[in-house]
C-alpha cells in the first residue's frame, strides 16, 4: 500500500503554532531595531488628541480609532521632528 507524503505528516500542535508565533513576533522586533525602529506604548492624554485634531492631523471623527490616533501622531512628529530617507 503506497501512502502520499503529504497524509503522513501530522498537524502542528498548539504548541509548535505558539513557537511559531513567538518566533515571528521575535523575528520583527529585531528586523525593527536594525532598522532603527522601536515599538513602544504611550498613553495620549484627551487634550492631546484635541491638540492632533485642531492641527489637522487627526478628523474629529476618527478620535476613538487608535489606528488613526498613531497615523496622526506620526505624521505630527515628521513635521516636528523631520522624517529620515
């Protein structure tokens, strides 16, 4: 009896997916640091949001959108600060 190769193979267990997982998320944070780059958490106080808003970096809509909210702060930062090639 001839079996495919493919039907051998056993499925990753959870806790190879967990390695994978962890290897990838390590695998972008040193591809970040070489490029300059570190992810940090910060916390924006309201009036800072206001402050992106008013500038015109941020629609008023899109206050509760973190995405939005980071896009905004950096865009506000380049300005401030000077973007790098």
């Amino acid at each position: 009896m001839v079996h495919d190769a493919e039907m051998m193979e056993r499925p990753p267990s959870a806790e190879s997916r967990a390695r994978s997982a962890a290897a990838e998320r390590m695998r972008l944070h040193r591809e970040r640091r070489r490029n300059g780059l570190r992810c940090l958490m910060i916390e924006l106080r309201e009036t800072e949001i206001e402050a992106l808003i008013r500038k015109g970096f941020l629609q008023a809509e899109m206050r509760n959108d973190a995405n939005a909210v980071s896009e905004a702060l950096y865009s506000h930062l380049d300005q401030t600060l000077g973007s790098l090639p």
